[in-house]
C-alpha cells in the first residue's frame, strides 16, 4: 500500500481528525524537514471545509508503540514523530527552549484536538509542549494569552516557554504564503488535578467546594483583569449587542426546533434576552471563551491555573481573537459547577451547585480585574450556555438533556 494510503487511514483513527462522518481526501501541501522527521502539512478536502492538519512523521527501524506506525517498507517503519524523542526536543529547540537537561519524553492520552508532549529532567517532568494538529492562518489564541498572562506575572497560568511557527502555500492570500502556530511550551505542573475530576468526586462525596470555588473566582477575575490590561477593552457598541442578541435567538431557534422541552420555554427564554439587551453591557475585551471546570487544574497547595485558550479549533484564528463579555466566562463556570452537581447526584445536588455558583460569583465580584456583574446579562448569559447543552445532549447523551433543561428552568424560575 503507498505511503499516502497509509497515512489517510491512519489520521483517520485519530481523536483528534475532525472528519469523523468521512474518509480523508488528502492533498500533501508542504513536506518540510524538521529535527529527525519530516512536517507533512495535509489539506484535507472531504468534509464541507477542507481541513489542514499537521502530521510530522519519523523513519525509525523498530516500530515502537503500534498505534504510532502509519507505513513500513524495506527501510523500515514511518512513524508519527510525536513520539520520536529527536523530534520532539529538536522542536523544543526550534523554540528557544533550553533543552540540554532533558532526559525523555512522553506523549500524554486522551487527547482530542492536539497532541501534548511531557519533558523530563533527570526523571522529573519539567515541561509541557503543546503540537497542534489543526492548523490556521495566524497566531493561535492558547499562545496569544498565555504568552501575556505569563509576561504579565499572572499566578493562575502556566508559565510560557516558547512557540514556533510555520508556513504553507495557500492560493487564497497574496502572498500566495499562509503563517499560523504550530505549538508552543509551558511548565509543566506536577500533580495537578483536573478541575471537573475534583469537583465531580466532592459533589458524589457531599464534600463541601466552595472554598475551591472562591478561589476559582479568584483566578477568573484575576485573569480577565490581566486580559483586559495587556490585549485591551472596547466599549460594547449598539452593533455589538445586536450581533450578541442575533446569535443567543439563532442558538434557540435551532434549540426550539429540535428539543419540545425548550420549544416550550421559548417565551419565558426570549424575553431574559430581550431583558439583557436593554442593559448596560461592560467592556468587551479578550476571555477565555469556552470556560468550564475541565479547563481549570488544582496545583497541590498551588490553588488553581487556567488553560486551554484555544477556543474552538475549527474557528479560524480571526473569530478567536474578537473580543467578548468577561461574564460569559463565569455563566460557563457556573454552568459546569451544576453538571458536576448533578453528575455527582443525590437529593442535595442542586443545593450543592447553587452553593458553589454563589461563592464563585460573590468572591469573583470583589477581586481585583473582575468586570461588573449585571444579573440581567448573567442571566441571560447562562441561559444561552443551557440552551447550546440542551441542543449538545439531545444529539449525543440524550439521558443526559435533564441537566440543561434543569438549568433552563432554574435560570427562568
């Protein structure tokens, strides 16, 4: 079979290929030499978008772990270079990263839309690269603001280590050039844990978490304050609000059509959001823009860093980049602590949440680079999140469309 075969079989059993409803139709737009591997850059023309991915590939004569071959021949196996050790420190010295003391690396599991490389330094692990397989023209936003945060001292981010960049030809700029990231280093935390993993274990325990939940506001505010700071505000004009409001009524639309339980709720949803646009707005400004306890992680004795910038990968780079409302960060936070309460379950599972949500909201509000907090807009806020998850789990979990239809209502009554 040839190498190309190969390799669109293989990136099709990746969680992070995007294409799941098709087969890959690849066209090879660049083969680039890296350290100890070739950077195959892959136009993927089958789904409704075409799709670049990013797919380094190494020459080894001993497979390794199976499920990094993607093609043998007489000289031996091609392999996805992530877990070729030369590549991926020759990466971290693309980079600037000092690489000197490294002793080993290993490629983490479970990833969905990238690829994570841990580091070690005399058996310790030290470092964190981030490969991207997804790529877009311009800066990636994970690097745009952690490299701020991280330059402006911010406490609640890894610090930033370096990124590289690359190109491709692309016939639609004039420059006939496209530039975008193609990963970038962090420290790595030791022992942290994930943030919905912590939560969801108190919420089954009957653990009380709003002291976690405070500090997580904390860490919120303290990051939207940094944001705002280095990247800047503008004022949320007339235009602003309307494209906001179109988008909110969009998303129930779809959310009316497809599940009766909102269809019902349609009224009652839509004047919250007509509400909200009759408020004063605060300044828009650069957030996180897809905030849950998943992209939180508890550093023992450390309270908590924020990750996972990226924003949606499919997005092109210039959407990520538009500025938003700093509370819809916290309507997805106070979203994510009731799906841990109900999750976790019990009699006392919405208590557990409401408790949490006032301790994240009350400590957010009074720490420094918080953003004022109109209920109205909050409100209206994480109910456009309930009605995205309602529309989310009655395509895929439908045992679970009880959690957002649970939210709508406590949001309405």
């Amino acid at each position: 079979m040839r190498f190309a075969d190969d390799l669109g079989a293989w990136l099709a059993r990746q969680r992070w290929y995007a294409g799941k409803s098709h087969e890959p139709r690849l066209r090879i737009l660049a083969a680039q030499p890296a350290t100890g591997a070739t950077r195959y850059l892959l136009m993927d023309d089958a789904g409704a978008l075409p799709t670049l991915y990013h797919v380094p590939v190494a020459r080894v004569a001993e497979p390794g772990e199976a499920d990094a071959v993607i093609h043998r021949d007489d000289g031996g196996y091609l392999v996805d270079a992530a877990r070729h050790p030369a590549f991926a420190v020759g990466m971290l010295a693309e980079m600037g990263v000092d690489a000197g003391r490294v002793t080993g690396s290993r490629v983490l599991g479970g990833e969905q839309s990238n690829t994570s490389i841990v580091f070690e330094e005399d058996g310790r692990p030290t470092i964190i690269l981030k490969l991207f397989r997804t790529l877009h023209h311009g800066e990636n936003p994970d690097v745009t603001v952690q490299r701020v945060l991280s330059g402006a001292g911010s406490p609640f981010v890894p610090r930033f280590l370096g990124s590289l960049d690359g190109e491709w030809p692309d016939v639609g700029r004039g420059s006939g050039v496209a530039h975008g990231t193609l990963g970038f280093a962090q420290e790595f935390l030791r022992g942290v844990r994930d943030g919905w993993e912590v939560a969801l274990e108190a919420a089954r325990e009957r653990r009380d978490f709003t002291e976690a939940a405070h500090d997580l506001g904390i860490a919120v505010a303290g990051v939207h304050g940094d944001l705002g700071a280095t990247l800047g505000t503008t004022a949320a004009g007339a235009d602003d609000v309307a494209s906001t409001a179109a988008a909110w009524r969009r998303r129930l639309a779809t959310a009316a059509a497809e599940v009766p339980a909102v269809a019902d709720r349609l009224g009652a949803i839509d004047a919250v959001y007509r509400a909200a646009t009759e408020r004063p707005w605060p300044p828009l400004q650069r957030i996180h823009g897809d905030l849950h306890l998943g992209q939180v992680l508890a550093v023992p004795h450390g309270g908590w860093r924020i990750v996972d910038f990226e924003g949606e990968p499919l997005r092109p780079m210039d959407e990520r980049a538009i500025p938003d409302l700093p509370p819809r960060d916290v309507a997805g936070m106070l979203r994510s602590f009731h799906y841990a309460g109900a999750v976790g379950g019990g009699p006392d599972a919405g208590d557990w949440a409401v408790d949490c949500g006032t301790a994240f909201v009350a400590a957010y509000s009074a720490a420094a680079g918080s953003v004022a907090l109109d209920p109205v807009l909050l409100r209206a806020l994480v109910l456009d999140k309930a009605v995205y998850e309602a529309v989310y789990e009655a395509r895929n979990r439908p045992d679970w469309l009880p959690v957002p239809l649970a939210g709508i209502d406590a949001v309405l009554a």
